[in-house]
C-alpha cells in the first residue's frame, strides 16, 4: 500500500550548471519524491537522489511537496526564463498527482511567467493539462516526451510494473501533436539483452515514427549502488541467464563505450530508414540577444551528436563550455564576428569560431551535418 507524506518544500527551481543538450533545459523541479511506477531501472533509488531510508520504500512513500506552487513562484522571479524540465528523479504525472495536482499548479506558474517547459512521463494523465501545455508552447515553447522502451507484454511486468500501458503512451503522444503540442517517445534505457535486440529497437523506432515528433536513443543503461542490487535481484529471480552476462557487461557503472556506440548506431540507421529525428531540435523563444541563444543551441546540438556517435559525455565538453559563454555576453555575437573577435570569447577556438562563423553566415554549418551522419 502506497502511503504520502505532505512535506514543505525549501525551494523547488534546481538550476543546471550547464545546459542539457538532450531535453534542452536550464532547469528542473520534481513536485514528488519517491514514483508509485516502481520501474526496475531507475536509477533514481540511487545514493545521490534518494531520500528515503530505504531505497525499497521509493515506489512505496510518496512525498507531496504541496507548497511547490508557492515556493516556485517567489522563485521564478529571480531567475531569466529557460527551459524547465519536469521531472528528473520521479514522474510528473504519477497517480499522486490525481489528487494532488501539484504539477497543474507548477505549470500554472509556468506559464504566468512564460517559462518554456519540457515533460518527461509514463502517463497519459499529461492530456489532463492540454489547456496549459497549449498556452505555454504558444508563447514560449513546450514539448513532451512519453517514455516507450518496448511492447513486449512479457518482458513490461517485470521492468515497469505499475506505469501505463506502451499503447496509451503511444496514444497520448499522437493527441498531443494533434492538439499542437510537440510530443516525442524517449526510447530510455535500452536494457542491455532483454531490449537491445533488433527486433525490439525496430519496433519502437517504427511505431515512434507513425505519430512522434522525435525519439531519444537511451542505450548506456547504469547500474549502480541500489539500482544495482535490485535489478541484480530482478535478474538472479526471472533472467538467471543474464546475470554472468550483465557481470562481464558492468565492470563500471555504465556500460563499455564499443557496446553504446554499436547499439546507437543500429538504432540511428532505423531512425534514417523510418524517417524520425534522433534529437529534439532546439527550443525556440524570444529573449534578449537571441542570436547568440541561436549560435548556442547549434553548438549543444554538435554536443549532443559528439556524445551519441561517441558514448562520451566529455568528447562535447568544449562545445558546452563556448555555448555557455556565448549565452552570458551581453553583446550580440553577430558585432563580436563583424568586428573578428569571436577567439576572444571564453572557450571559443579556432574550430568552434569557424562553426559559428559558418552558422551565422549561412543558418547551417558543416560540422554538425558531419556529426548528424553519426557513421
């Protein structure tokens, strides 16, 4: 029996140091802790998320952050408006939030302060909020991505047993999009034997391409501190098979570089052969200087692709780093390029100056259209 707890939250808004180049958000707030899913991935029973005693009792205690609406709004006035991203260690929309409705409330805010928003859920009860989802993606920018990382009716009890069915995700992202509200399946993660089959990469990429605006490719599964131990547990009770498999697999926490990069690009090639976008593209709203906005979301763009072709987060990490600069100036980066002074800035080289210099010339360059071949 799932038991909630009303607790006040402190504060709410977590900001990034670094913008993220998958969901393209600045910020993050979860309005629960804890997730009655009780999906046997997530790696939010971890050490560095968790807050319950017991990492069992995560599906089993909820806590409500009731004042979160109230905490938020002092908040957002004090912070430039970006991307928020709801929600990173716990789902949004979980059937706490039938009752609660915490997350109607956040939005509410949200969207007082035109905030752009980026909705990461198993459930369907996101339709609830079509009216604000709506109003926030028409004034500033909003999209959703449904969680679908298989069909098979075997394999769902024991990796997701208490979330929505596939098919009403999949139904849900279709309503959105017809609803205008830009919807995407994030494919994540791509359990290692149990989903990384072909079969079941294909099925997903192809059904995501009848009705989503883009699918995410989660192929570096972690497995560490108590996320380990339970999906251990899963496997030595249901998969006795696998568990040397996985043992060889996850000398770290994450596994071997060759194994993504060749998971990534089979699932890339079915992305290519089905027609549907392997990235989101990037936010688009009105802020001071938005050309550098621009020039930097091109950037994290390249970062996203250097990641995904090559399993490392840290192969990008100089193109986080130029975005990040470029977003702090307070000139546009169309004078800084006119007046030849683009290697001034922070982070900026001579390669990524060209990058930009052939963005700002042209709306493309060639070096992201050479990562986005991922060959």
């Amino acid at each position: 029996m799932v038991r909630f707890i009303e607790i006040e939250a402190k504060s709410v808004l977590t900001k990034h140091k670094f913008r993220d180049d998958w969901f393209w958000d600045r910020y993050a707030i979860n309005p629960y802790r804890g997730c009655q899913f009780a999906c046997n991935y997530c790696d939010a029973i971890t050490e560095k998320y968790l807050v319950h005693k017991d990492y069992r009792d995560f599906s089993r205690i909820i806590y409500v952050k009731e004042n979160a609406p109230d905490v938020l709004e002092r908040e957002v006035r004090r912070v430039k408006p970006d991307v928020v991203a709801m929600s990173g260690v716990t789902d949004p929309y979980q059937p706490a939030e039938r009752k609660y409705e915490v997350t109607r409330k956040i939005l509410e805010v949200l969207a007082k302060y035109r905030f752009p928003v980026h909705i990461i859920t198993k459930s369907d009860l996101v339709l609830r909020d079509i009216d604000l989802l709506r109003e926030i993606a028409k004034q500033t920018w909003c999209t959703v991505s449904l969680t679908i990382i298989t069909f098979n009716q075997k394999l769902l009890p024991h990796l997701e047993p208490f979330a929505p069915s596939p098919e009403k995700r999949w139904e849900t992202v279709k309503k959105l999009n017809e609803e205008g509200i830009r919807a995407g399946v994030d494919f994540t993660p791509i359990v290692p034997y149990l989903l990384d089959d072909p079969n079941n990469v294909e099925e997903v990429i192809t059904r995501a391409s009848e009705y989503a605006k883009y699918i995410l490719i989660g192929a570096g599964m972690t497995l560490r501190s108590h996320q380990r131990i339970r999906f251990l547990e899963l496997l030595k009770e249901n998969f006795p098979e696998l568990v040397e498999r996985y043992d060889d697999l996850y000398k770290q926490m994450s596994p071997p570089k060759d194994y993504v990069m060749r998971l990534n690009r089979y699932a890339f090639e079915f992305c290519k052969k089905y027609g549907i976008k392997n990235y989101i593209p990037p936010p688009s709203f009105e802020r001071p200087l938005k050309e550098n906005f621009e020039v930097a979301n091109h950037l994290l763009l390249i970062a996203f692709f250097k990641e995904f072709k090559y399993a490392n987060p840290y192969s990008a990490w100089a193109y986080h780093k130029a975005s990040q600069n470029i977003e702090n100036l307070n000139e546009s980066i169309k004078e800084i390029c006119k007046r030849g002074e683009l290697r001034r800035i922070p982070g900026v080289g001579e390669s990524i100056a060209k990058v930009i210099e052939d963005f700002l010339v042209n709306a493309r360059s060639e070096r992201l259209e050479k990562e986005m071949s991922v060959t």
